[in-house]
C-alpha cells in the first residue's frame, strides 16, 4: 500500500470520527421551553379527552 | 514516510479549520455536538501534525536528500543524535514543531475546558480559538516555510548542521522555547472566548492564570538554558538574538511577567490580609535576594573579570594573575589533532598551579566540521575549556595553534556562578509569587 493510499485511508477515517457527533445528535424535546410538570401533562391530557368526548 | 507527512500536514490543516469552524458555530448556535465535532477536529489534528513531525523526523534519519530543508540541516557524517536535532535547527522545522506543540496544548486546553467550564458557549468558543491558532500555525508552515518542499533533484549528501548548533543543550533549548511559546495559545484562547460574550467568572480568571504561569514558568527556564548555552559556546549569541523562536519566546516573557506582576498586585488590593501574605512575603526575600545576587554579581564579573592574550610553545609556561590576586601558572602540554570522521579536532591541554599548587589539567578544542566532499563549510568551532568555581570561573579559549605554539585567551570570570544562582532564584522567587494558592482555584 502506498503512503498516499495510508494517507488517504487514515483521512476518511479520522473525518467519520470528527463528523459523528452531529449525525448522533438527538432531537431536542423540550425545544422552547423547560419540561413540563405532571401537572400540566395530566391537565393538557384531561383537556384532550374533553376535546375528543364531548359532554352532551 | 515523508509523502506520508506532507499529505498529514495538509490534513492536519483541513481538520484545524474544521474544529475553528465546527466549534465557534456551536457556540452561537449552542449545539453541543457540533462543538463536540469541533474538538474531535483539534484531536485528529495533534495525530495528523504528530505524523507530519514523524515524517519530518524519518527523513533526517533516513538521510533524505531529495527534501530541500533535509539537504540545507543536515549531511551523512552528522551524528544521529544531532539529525534529531537539526529537526528544529531551520524556520521550516521550528515552526512544524510549534505547530505541533500547539496541537498538544490546544488538544489539553480544549479537553479540560470542555471538561470544567461550566459556561458552554465559552468553552466551545475556546476550542474554536484553539483551532483558528493552530490552523494560523498549520498555514505559515505549509504555505511559507514547507520542510517538505522537494529539491530539482536528489542530491548525495547535505550541507551538514551548523557546528555552533552540534551540542547536547541543542535537545532542549528550542524545543522548550517553543513550548512556552505554544503554551500561550491556551491562555489567548480562554481570554478571547470570554470576551467574545460570555464573560469571565472568578474560575475562569484563575484557569487562564494558571496557563499564563505554565507558559511563563517553560520560557524562563527556555531562557535560562538558552543564555547558559550562550556562555559556554562563543559565537552562539549572535545566532540566538537573530532566532525568531529565541526573540518571539523572550518578548512573549516579558509581556506573560507584566501580565502576572498585574494579577498579583490586583490581587493583593482586593483580597484581605491572609495567610497567603506569608507565602507572598517569602517569595518577595527570594526574588529581592536573587535580583541583588544577580546586580552585584553581574557588575562585579565585568569589572573584575581579567584577559589575558598568551602565546604559548609546547612544554613552556606562562604566568598570570587572577581578580582575587593569586599567580596561577599554565604549562602547555603541546597540541594534539585528532581526525574523526567529519570533522578535525585539534585540541591544547594546560596544566595549571595556582600559588604554586597543581590544578586539573585544563582542554580547550578548535572542531573543523567537513561537509560533502571534505569542503569546510563552516568556519572552526571552539569548544572552551571552563572550570567553575563559586570564586570564579577560569575560562580557557584555543584561538590557533601550528608549529609547535598555541594561541589561547586566559580569561578569570569572578562570581559567574553567582549570576547563575541569581537567575535561578529569581525564576523561583517569580514561580513563588505568581503561584495561585488552591483557595483561589477554589473560588
């Protein structure tokens, strides 16, 4: 194997390591804002339900 | 190996842009994991450099001559000790090695700041610092000063090493100027990050404080070795003050000791009488100590120091008298000339008596180095005769010898031992003073 194809080869290899990070990257949930309270989780759920099954 | 090392240098070059790029974005748009690939460049970058410096380094062992800079440093009647050292004897190596050490530095810098600094966006913006220094460095070598740039065509053998360059400090001289000189990249980087938004914090001031006195603690010590070097090779000086790593290091130290002298003192109009004044008061007797030790004994070696000019025939003698007022005598023992491969060393040894008693015999060398095809290149090197004592140093100098007759320079240098102990403490007085106690790494 010649230098250059070492050379070559070592480059692609360090480049998959640099740029893994990024394609790793786990989407952001709580973009915007802190994580909702149980509170506000039960109450968006309760909210919903009442949406979906209206009182007659 | 060396194709080898000029694709990793132009790799390492790419990979630095990509960490200055890469993290700097980070920190604006504050994604850690482009930061994250920012200082995984600055890594790839030290291996990539490393491979460079190792090409670099094969081609003076391997006696490549077909690379121009390989061909002007170094030659096959050079020792191996010394084509290591020819390595960093020319601009084009220095500046690889300081790239390199840049990428070792910035790699530790950027780890520990990723690792400690609680502010995000300014740790990611010191690893992008850390790049665009090392990038800076990576394109002056590879644009202005390649050591990899080939000649026409190969050539048989090499200029050779400077002969004032062949000696064992030569190992560890530029190599620490240029650490202290790399070393300051991290605290440039770190007050750069903070002023680019997020600011300094009590931690981050005594992070940068404790790099600057990294820096500073190698340069002086650089500087020590290198005027050490400088006193025991006659003709060095003029090489080291025209050295840009010597003059960048020593301008570098001047500005690293104002900035500390500065801490110090806002720190000591802030901060409460403590303990810590006690450590402060110490390291004030030693440095006022060390500063009157070096003024005396500086000007006392000028005005007392005593030359004499002797021609001296084999087996004849010639008398003199020394600051402190004792007759000395040197007998010459003849010269000897001994002819080693590449280079000729013709050398005059002394018996010497100080008020009639026998003193160790006392060698001074003249060293003609030969080049390719036995040409001198380089005019004769003298290697001193010195023998050091606290009192005073007897400092011998072969300037010609032939037909059986020596000519020498017999020179008493009084307290020299004393401007040595001087600077040493001096250096430590500063260590001292300038070091941070933990409480203040703590805060």
């Amino acid at each position: 194997m010649t230098p250059l194809a070492i050379g070559a080869l070592l480059a692609a290899a360090a480049m998959v390591w640099v740029i893994a990070p990024i394609f790793t990257e786990m989407p952001d949930e709580h973009a915007g804002g802190p994580a909702p309270s149980q509170a506000a989780e039960e109450a968006a759920e309760a909210a919903i339900r009442e949406w979906r099954e209206p009182k007659e | 190996m060396t194709q080898l090392g000029e694709l990793s240098l132009w790799i390492a070059l790419l990979m630095a842009a990509w960490c200055a790029t890469l993290a700097v974005q980070g920190a604006y748009m504050r994604r850690d994991p482009l930061t994250s690939s920012g200082a995984r460049g600055l890594f790839a970058a030290l291996g990539f450099t490393a491979l460079a410096s190792a090409g670099l380094a094969t081609a003076f062992l391997g006696d490549d001559y077909s690379l121009r800079y390989v061909a002007q440093h170094s030659s096959l009647n050079v020792e191996t000790f010394y084509k290591l050292c020819a390595f960093w004897s020319g601009g084009a190596g220095e500046l690889l090695l300081l790239s390199l050490l840049i990428a070792v530095v910035g790699s530790g810098a950027a780890f520990h700041s990723l690792r400690r600094d609680t502010d995000r966006a300014r740790a990611a913006f010191t690893v992008g610092l850390l790049g665009f220094i090392l990038a800076f460095a990576l394109v002056a070598t590879g644009f202005a000063l390649n050591p990899f740039t080939p000649l026409a065509r190969t050539l048989q053998d090499g200029r050779g090493l400077d002969p004032l360059l062949r000696h064992p400090l030569m190992l560890v001289q530029r190599p620490l100027t240029l650490l202290g000189i790399a070393g300051s990249a991290a605290p440039v980087a770190m007050t750069l990050a903070a002023l680019m938004g997020p600011g300094f914090d009590r931690a981050h001031v005594a992070r940068i404080r404790a790099s600057v006195l990294l820096s500073w603690s190698v340069l002086s010590v650089a500087l020590l070795v290198g005027v050490r070097w400088a006193y025991v090779s006659p003709g060095l000086r003029a090489l080291l003050e025209r050295s840009p790593a010597v003059l960048t290091g020593s301008a570098l130290w001047t500005i690293l000791t104002v900035y500390l002298i500065i801490a110090e003192l806002r720190e000591a109009s802030r901060s409460p009488r403590t303990h810590v004044d006690v450590m402060r008061r110490r390291a004030a007797l030693v440095l006022v100590g060390g500063g009157a030790l070096l003024c005396i004994a500086t000007f006392a070696a000028r005005a007392l120091t005593k030359n004499y000019d002797a021609q001296i025939g084999d087996g004849e003698k010639y008398s003199a008298k020394d600051s402190w007022g004792h007759e000395w005598t040197f007998t010459s023992q003849g010269a000897s000339r001994l002819e080693r491969e590449g280079d000729d060393v013709i050398a005059v040894a002394l018996m010497p008596t100080r008020d009639g008693a026998r003193q160790p015999f006392i060698t001074s060398e003249s060293r003609q180095y030969y080049g390719p095809g036995g040409l001198d290149i380089y005019p004769p090197q003298t290697v001193p005769g010195i023998r050091g004592t606290i009192a005073q140093d007897l400092f011998v100098v072969l300037a010609d010898a032939g037909d059986g007759r020596a000519v020498l320079r017999i020179s008493f240098r009084p307290l020299v031992e004393l401007v040595w102990a001087g600077s040493v403490l001096l250096a430590l007085g500063g260590l001292l003073l300038f070091w941070p106690p933990r409480e203040r790494f703590a805060a």
